[in-house]
C-alpha cells in the first residue's frame, strides 16, 4: 500500500559522504576478460555447439555495455580476479575476527567525510544503521561494528531492503527521531556488491560497482538552532536539507532476486548455483518498474500539492541510464536535462542502494534555499521509496 506523507518529518540531512576503493575497471577491461572466458568456453563445447545440443556463449562489448546501461567503469575492491578469465571472482580474503570487517571499512571511511560535512563528531551520534543490499555475515551487526570503531553513542541495527534500502533507512532515522529514541543518526551504505555479481552472465557482468555512502540526519530544532559558521555557505544558505516526507512501497517479485544465504550449505548439489549471486529478468523488470515509480513519486508530490515541475532535482537510483531518463521524461512531460535529473552510472555503475545518494552527494551544491528535491530508489521487492527534502 501506499504510506499517508506527513506535513513535515521535523528532520533534515546534514551531511553526507561517498567513499570508493581505489581501483577502477573500463569496460574494455571487463569485456577482454569476459570474452577470452566466453572464447575458452565456446571451444571446450563445440561439439555440442556443433550438432546443436548447445547454444554457443555470446561475447560483450563495450559499445553493448554503454547502449545498455549508461556505464562506462566502476570503483572495485578488487580487479586480479575480475579480469582473470580462469576466474571471474573478484580476489578479496577473509579477514579474521580482530580485523575491521570491509562493509565497516566502507562505512567508516564514508562516515567520516559525512560528520565532516556536518560539522559533528562521532560522539554526537546516538544510533547508526547500516542499510545495505547484501551484508557480510549474519552478525554481530555491521551497524555495532561502525559504532564502535567510530566511537558514536546508543545504538544500531542493520537492515536490507534491496536497492530501497538507503531511503528505507533514511524514513526509518526520521522516524527514530520523531519518537524520541535518537537526536542524530548516521546511515552507513557499504555495497560491496562485486562479492554478489555473476561475472560469467553476459546480461549482467557489467552492471555493478563498489562504493560506501554516509548520512548524518538531525532533529531540524537542532539544525535551526545551530549557528556555527561551519555549516553555513558565503551567501547564508545552511548546507542542510530539510526532510519534507517520506514514501516507502513494495510489491512481491522474483524478477530480480539471489538466493544466496546461510541454508546453501544443506544443499550441497545447488549451493554454488548461479541463483546463490545477483540475477535478474531485465526487460520484466523495466517494464514493471518505470510506471511504479513514476506514479509512486507523483503521488508523493501531489500529497504536498507539488507538481513535478516544482522539483529542482530528482536523484534517481542508478541502475540504468535508460530507465532513469524515461521515468524523468514521464514525470515531467519533456526530456530530462543532466542537471535535474543527474547521472552517475558513467563513472560508479551500479551501486545498489548507494547509487542516488552518491547523485546527491556529487549534485546538490547548486541548488538555492527553498529548492526542492527528490531522493528515490527502487529496485529487488519490489521495493520503492522516495523523501522530498527542502534546501535550508
């Protein structure tokens, strides 16, 4: 169903932050790897190619890459086992239990640009959730893991919702607030998702990136009366945004799911089939999800007697550069220019939960006091959720 929006959540986001590892694979990486791995294959079935009893493996290219997704590269955590064809499995070690888990690592590194973008420290933080797609292990916690390496107070819990799992998290922390059981909460996003990807599949060994992203949202009477210059810009604006509402929807479907998870093991004839990493009917999935989300995200609006042409800026999940424009084109009734409705797929790819709040993070700078915006991400559920945010 969808959620009734509320007048004001009487919170705003103060800071955020993006954090990538350091190496970057093109696609003309990706695809020299994939298509000596596609080559090596078509060679040792060619018999079965031959009489018909098997159809040959495609090869990509980066021109397919491009016409199909928008992606140009993406930040990875590790590129020796992603560009070995005997291998197609990002290389990354176990770490033992005394060492900093990576989804903390992510987290951490993304969290420390975000309180620095708020002007806090870690001790000012009450609750910390870490919202992720896919998470490490079972427990402790990764969110417990954050907090005590940081050094905030309180508490934390983690929590997955697919792709939504950030603006799920975001309604959440305002929610928290709201009740009175945190003052400032930390969100922490450490997709590691090149640890889920299916590097053999032609249809999606392209589509995802590593990245870790960071919110700091306050109570909005602390914000307004927070009159330290390190949180006000030369022509007076508060690089804050007020959280106007929230939305959160979700719909049951398999057209994008992974099976992987702790019963694999019980099934030792499945447990490393290719249903255990991220797969997904793709023509299904946009066929469902563009007049979703147009319509979710112009109900919201109408809730605050808004037209989508009030809006300075839509920071759409980043799956595909193709679904992103045709849902602005909808929403707004034109073509969409890279300003209202920008683009990262180029340079991250996909990032799962991360990918708008890296768009809003790296385009938001500009926009003036008053200005509204649109955060939105949906994806594996379905799943879809949205918040309206205000420049103060």
């Amino acid at each position: 169903m969808f959620l009734n929006a509320m007048n004001s959540t009487g919170t705003a986001i103060t800071g955020s932050g993006v954090w990538t590892p350091d190496s970057i694979v093109t696609n003309e990486e990706l695809c020299t790897a994939f298509n000596e791995f596609v080559r090596r294959e078509n060679e040792r079935d060619a018999r079965a190619i031959a009489a018909g009893e098997k159809e040959p493996l495609l090869e990509s290219s980066p021109e397919f890459i491009v016409k199909a997704s928008g992606i140009k590269r993406r930040y990875v955590q590790d590129r020796t086992g992603l560009l070995d064809p005997d291998r197609l499995v990002p290389n990354i070690a176990s770490r033992p239990d005394d060492q900093m888990s990576y989804q903390c690592e992510y987290s951490v590194r993304a969290a420390e640009r975000a309180l620095v973008a708020a002007g806090r420290h870690a001790e000012d933080i009450d609750l910390v959730i870490c919202s992720v797609c896919n998470i490490e292990r079972a427990y402790p916690a990764i969110s417990i893991e954050v907090q005590d390496a940081l050094g905030t107070r309180g508490y934390g819990y983690d929590m997955q919702v697919g792709c939504s799992s950030m603006t799920y998290a975001i309604r959440s922390a305002t929610e928290a607030i709201r009740c009175g059981s945190a003052t400032r909460v930390l969100i922490v996003t450490p997709e590691l998702t090149t640890g889920h990807m299916n590097f053999k599949d032609r249809d999606s060994h392209f589509i995802f990136g590593d990245a870790g992203v960071a919110l700091v949202i306050e109570a909005l009477d602390l914000v307004r009366g927070d009159a330290r210059g390190d949180r006000q810009h030369d022509d007076g604006r508060q690089d804050a945004f007020e959280i106007v509402s929230t939305r959160a929807f979700t719909r049951f479907s398999s057209n994008i799911r992974n099976n992987g998870g702790y019963l694999n093991r019980c099934d030792p004839a499945h447990q490393f089939d290719s249903d255990k990493l991220f797969y997904q009917q793709g023509r299904r999935v946009f066929k469902d999800i563009v007049p979703l989300v147009t319509r979710f995200v112009t109900d919201h609006l109408a809730a605050h007697d808004l037209e989508s042409t009030q809006v300075s800026r839509y920071w759409l999940h980043q799956a595909n550069i193709n679904m992103n424009n045709l849902i602005a084109k909808r929403l707004l009734g034109r073509e969409p220019s890279a300003k209202l409705a920008p683009i990262i797929l180029d340079e991250y790819a996909n990032t799962a939960s991360a990918g708008s709040l890296i768009a809003f993070n790296n385009h938001h700078d500009d926009l003036a006091v008053g200005d509204y915006g649109v955060i939105c991400s949906f994806g594996a559920g379905y799943s879809i959720g949205s918040v309206l945010v205000r420049r103060m």
